[in-house]
C-alpha cells in the first residue's frame, strides 16, 4: 500500500523553478532515504508531501487510512527541530510521555504499553539515563534527541524525517537506523527521511531517492536522478 504517492511534481519560489519531474512512492513497510547536494529542495519537497507547500504542477498525495484502515498517523521531524529554552519547565521523561496521549486520550493515564513505548524511545536516542533532567539544561543535540523520541512514541504509521541524526556520532545514528529499520520491517511502518549519504545508513535502507540538478534548466532546478534498491538485512 502506497503511503505516500507523488506524481509529476514541480514546484517554484517565484518565478524561479526549484523541482520538476518529481515522481516517486512510499509503500508501508519501507525505509526510502531522500539525498541531494546543498540547495537540492530536498526540505521543499517533504513540506511538499506534507502538504504544507503547494506544488505548482502534478500532486504528493499521503494516504488517509493505514494498512489497518484507521486514520493515517504522521510523525514529522523538520530540521531543527527541537527549540527548547533555558526555562522550559519540563522534564525529559514527561515530554516524551506527552506524545503518547494520541487520539483522544487526553484524561487516560498511561498504562505499562504505553511506558514501554516511552523508555524504547529514549534508550533508541541514548536519552533514558537523562530522563530526570530538566529540558532547559540539555544541550542542544540532546535536545534534538528527545524532540525526536516524543515522535517514536506518537507509534506514527509513517515518518518523515529532514535530517533527524545532524549532531548524532557515528553509534548513536547506527542506533537510530536499526530502530526505524525494525519499525519499517517488523510493525509495517513508512520512513521517507532526507539525509547526508552516509555509507552506515545503506545498511538499513530500502531505497535511495538522489535529486540532481537537471543541465538543461535554472541553476536551482532538480528531478529526480535515481531510486534504486539496496540489500535487506533481516531486522
């Protein structure tokens, strides 16, 4: 099933064309990375998708209904994503807690699911250690970490992600692939996500978009060069 389908996409910023021929989908269960040069409109095109921009011709469409038929849930990691200050008043492990009241269950209390979801959430990050600390007091890559775990406890049907290990070494992205990489395989989730071509993460994909500078039009203009398939490894 198509998670995400996009169809002879463009897309300008003014009269000055940055995507053309865009055409690609995500299916339930695959892990698609997203790469391109600086300036390649690669966070255009997930806004894009997101239907937070509107593209000038063709479609990005996201599917309404899940495998299961419920409501498609989307978790969205823009870059930069965590914006905490130094007064924040919470602390790691309530933040995260936060994003499993979902759908409706805002006056529920968090059963034993629930907290399992939280603690493999911060332990995938390499945050459960700091789940006491106040958010004001972490540093800025941590609290990119903890911005992302509240995601993975959200237990969306599909990720987005724009650059989500920027400050991470080398194990902590490894140990962040292999989570998505069990989501993807094991509980049937989509990942489109855009990334730097580290070699570590071609281990864990499915699938590499690579957007390229199209030699016949604006300096700014890219199309989709390739999608091409990589070994799966068992999850």
């Amino acid at each position: 099933m198509d998670y995400i389908k996009v169809e002879n996409l463009a897309f300008s910023y003014d009269a000055e064309p940055v995507l053309q021929d865009i055409n690609f989908t995500v299916k339930a269960g695959e892990f698609v990375i997203l790469t391109g040069e600086n300036g390649a409109a690669k966070s255009t095109l997930l806004k894009s998708v997101l239907g937070l921009l509107k593209p000038q011709e063709g479609t990005a469409k996201i599917a309404p209904t899940n495998i299961h038929g419920n409501k498609m849930m989307v978790g969205y990691a823009p870059q930069q994503i965590s914006s905490f200050n130094i007064g924040f008043p919470s602390k790691v492990l309530e933040f995260v807690e936060s994003g499993r009241y979902q759908n409706n269950r805002w006056f529920k209390r968090l059963d034993q699911e629930d907290k399992e979801h939280v603690r493999k959430a911060l332990e995938s990050t390499g945050m459960w250690d700091l789940r006491h600390k106040k958010i004001g007091e972490l540093s800025g890559g941590q609290k990119q970490r903890i911005a992302l775990a509240r995601i993975f406890a959200t237990d969306p049907d599909l990720f987005v992600l724009d650059e989500p290990t920027t400050g991470m070494d080398k194990e902590s992205r490894e140990r962040f692939y292999r989570l998505l990489r069990h989501n993807s395989k094991v509980h049937n989730k989509a990942i489109l996500m855009v990334t730097h071509e580290h070699e570590d993460i071609k281990t864990y994909m499915d699938r590499q978009i690579i957007l390229r500078r199209k030699e016949d039009s604006p300096w700014r203009c890219f199309s989709m060069d390739s999608c091409s398939g990589r070994s799966k490894p068992q999850p």
